[in-house]
C-alpha cells in the first residue's frame, strides 16, 4: 500500500509543477529597461589633475559635471547617474552595466572625487557617467581621457 501513496504522490506533484510551469511559460517575458537620457550638453570632466601634469604615486582625482546631478547607483531619478574612472584605456561595452576591475573603479556612491595609487610612469583617465544599473546614458557622457606622468 505504501508504494501505491508513493507513486500516486510523485505522479501528483509532477503533473502540478508540469501546469505551474505551463502557466509561467505563458507569462510575457520581462523587457529591459531602456537606457537613461541625458540632456544636451551634459558633459564629464576631469577637474585635477589637469592633462600633461606630473603627480605622486598616491594622488587625488577630482571628477566634473555639467547639466546632471549625481545620485548613488541604484537610486533612479531623472538626469543623474555616478562616475565610473577608466584608467589606461581600460575596455568596455557601450551596451552593457559597466564592469568593475581595478582599471574601471566604480565610484556608486556618489563620489565626486578618490585617491589614486598608480606605479610610475605615464597614465590615462577618462570618466564615465553611468546610470542607476552602471550603464552609459543615451547620449553617453564621458570626459576627455587626459594623460598624466606619475613619478
């Protein structure tokens, strides 16, 4: 008799979770949500170190930004985003949340400027403002990559 229950439970919870998933698999698929816009105009920049300047090895960065507000990732709000730093060229995909690696710093809580620790010998920069999901505007808003020697 036990097997009988056994075999009458399994074959219960199988034909149940078929029709769960059946209803599920009917549910329209979830979209993406769009890119955030910037304005025109909106701009990045790098306010210090300047480009062609001479720095430390520990030295402060200080970011820029114009016709945009700053608001820590996660926090979705019209016209704001947080600065990501590429340091040497650092790669990235336009169409993806920006990745973080230790030449793509992400600064999500609304940092304006850091501290940064590089090995001597000339560096890139270059900023770029992201969305709520780390992911470019629509325009993109990134800096000049400026250069910079560090002795």
């Amino acid at each position: 008799m036990s097997i009988i229950n056994t075999v009458a439970t399994a074959a219960f919870i199988l034909i149940t979770s078929s029709i769960m998933y059946a209803e599920e698999s009917k549910k329209p698929a979830p979209t993406a949500e769009p890119k955030m816009a910037s304005p025109k105009g909106a701009k990045a920049y790098i306010i210090f170190p300047k480009n062609g300047k001479t720095v430390k090895t520990k030295f402060l960065v200080k970011f820029g930004l114009k016709k945009m507000g700053i608001a820590p990732a996660g926090i979705k709000f019209p016209n704001t985003g947080h600065h990501h730093l590429i340091i040497d060229g650092a790669k990235f995909d336009m169409n993806l949340p920006l990745s973080m690696s230790e030449t793509l710093k992400h600064f999500g809580a609304g940092q304006t400027e850091t501290f940064l620790e590089l090995k001597p010998g000339k560096h890139t920069l270059k900023l770029v403002f992201a969305d709520h999901l780390h992911r470019v505007h629509q325009p993109p808003v990134i800096s000049e990559e400026i250069t910079i020697t560090v002795k």
